[in-house]
C-alpha cells in the first residue's frame, strides 16, 4: 500500500492510488493526475455546454422526458471530457462518485432533512423582505396525474446528479487554481472553491425564479452549501446528490401535500 507525503498546508502534492483517494479530493493535488491547462480547459468548455443545454435543450412529449434528457447531458458532457482527460469512463466516474456505505445514506437522510428546515427558515426571511417567485415545478406537479408525478420525481434524479456534477467540477477548478496558482492553504482553498460553486448554482436558477437575483444567491445559494456538505464529508459525489434528491422529492412533495394535489 503506498501512502502520501502531506504538505505543510494539508494538502497531498502528489497523491496516487486509492489510499489518497479516500482522503482527500481528487484531481488538485495530483490524484489520480493532475490536469493540464488544456484538460482543464476542454473539462471546463463541457461543463458550459452541459449548464446551456440544462438551460435550453426542450423534447417533446411529457414534461419528465424532457428533464431526463437535461439531465443526461448535464451531469454526462462534463463526466465525458474527465473521462478524456483522465483514460476512460471507469476512471472518471470513481474520481468523483464511489460506493455508498451506512454511514453515507446516515448523512443524505440528516442533511436533506437539515435543508428542509433551512430552507423554509430562510424563504420566510427572504419573503418578508421581498418579493420572492415559486418554483415552477411545484405547479407542473400539480397538474399531472399520479403516473406522471411519479415519473416527473423519478426524473429529478438524472437532473439533481447533473447538479452535483455542475457544482463539483468549478469546485475542484478553483481549489486547483487556489493551491497550485495562489498558493493558498488547504482550509482557505476550500471556501473560496466552495463560495464560488455556490454562487455559479445560484445564477443557474435565476430562468427559473424570474431572475431574482437576491431570491437565488440567499436561498439556493444557502441549500448548495449546506448540499454540498457530504461531499466536503466523504469525497464522494453519490452522498450529496443524495441528499440533494431526498431534499427535492421532500420539498415538492410537501407543496403538493399543502395544494391538496395528492391522490
């Protein structure tokens, strides 16, 4: 078994192998490789493309296609390019997303739970403050029948992986640049990396709340970080859109359940 050096600041400049990988993130600190400028750039490139056509791209037929769809190459273009730069598919999706343990389901139950909380505190602040928009999902439910409910819910999941996959990829961007470029210790890095995924997903959902910008970056801005604890956690990508799909599927369907709309 081979075991890392740590440097001064915490970090692993030269990280290899599984052991590495269950310690630390991936990919800034060499593990399993460190990124080109170029990779990084042709990785970045497919993440824009990947969050325009979550944006844009529209199927025909029922609405849950049409996320399925999104979802797919959302969360697929950019696991597309890291598996160009890293050798291959397998090699992509264990960079970010590993098996899920007891402890790991333990942690997507109690923070969806803890950002259901959050989020229905904070929306009360935001709403005695100012105007804030639903969300048009909770009207699209509504109106479907209980098959297509069930098939719209179960295409969030698709959706909300493409999710994590957007915030993880300028995560471990800017904690790349931080460290190697800026020269930043391992604690400041993370915040700086963590603050900006956060914002970027915040001004991803501004199409859907009317572009709100006070409304995405206090709301959803909040949700992403206290989402994305698990994966600061765990290093594994499954926990946190875990709790990402459970705080969903909770949310909406308590709005149903507060429409009167189930049944």
């Amino acid at each position: 078994m081979s075991s890392a050096t740590t440097a001064g600041d915490g970090t692993i400049p030269a990280a290899s192998g599984t052991a590495a990988r269950s310690h630390d993130f991936p990919l800034y600190a060499g593990d399993p490789k460190r990124l080109t400028g170029v990779q990084w750039a042709v990785l970045l490139g497919a993440w824009l493309v990947a969050a325009a056509c979550d944006l844009l791209v529209g199927v025909p037929g029922p609405p849950w296609l049409s996320i399925v769809v999104r979802g797919v190459l959302f969360a697929g273009l950019p696991l597309l390019a890291l598996a160009w730069a890293l050798g291959g598919v397998r090699a992509a999706w264990g960079t970010l997303f590993r098996r899920v343990r007891g402890r790991d389901v333990g942690l997507m139950v109690g923070f969806a739970a803890l950002n259901v909380v959050v989020t229905f505190a904070v929306g009360l602040l935001v709403s005695s403050l100012f105007d804030a928009n639903p969300n048009p999902t909770g009207a699209a439910l509504a109106d479907l029948g209980t098959g297509d409910r069930i098939a719209y819910f179960l295409s969030m999941i698709p959706q909300l992986v493409g999710e994590e996959v957007f915030t993880v990829v300028p995560f471990l961007a800017v904690l790349t640049l931080a460290t190697v470029a800026w020269r930043l210790g391992r604690r400041a890095s993370i915040t700086i990396a963590l603050v900006v995924a956060a914002v970027l997903f915040a001004l991803i959902h501004l199409p859907t709340y009317d572009w709100n910008l006070l409304q995405c970056l206090l709301i959803i801005g909040v949700a992403r970080v206290i989402l994305f604890v698990p994966y600061l956690l765990t290093k594994n990508l499954a926990v946190s859109a875990g709790a990402h799909v459970l705080n969903d599927w909770t949310l909406f369907g308590l709005g149903l359940l507060g429409a009167g709309t189930v049944g």
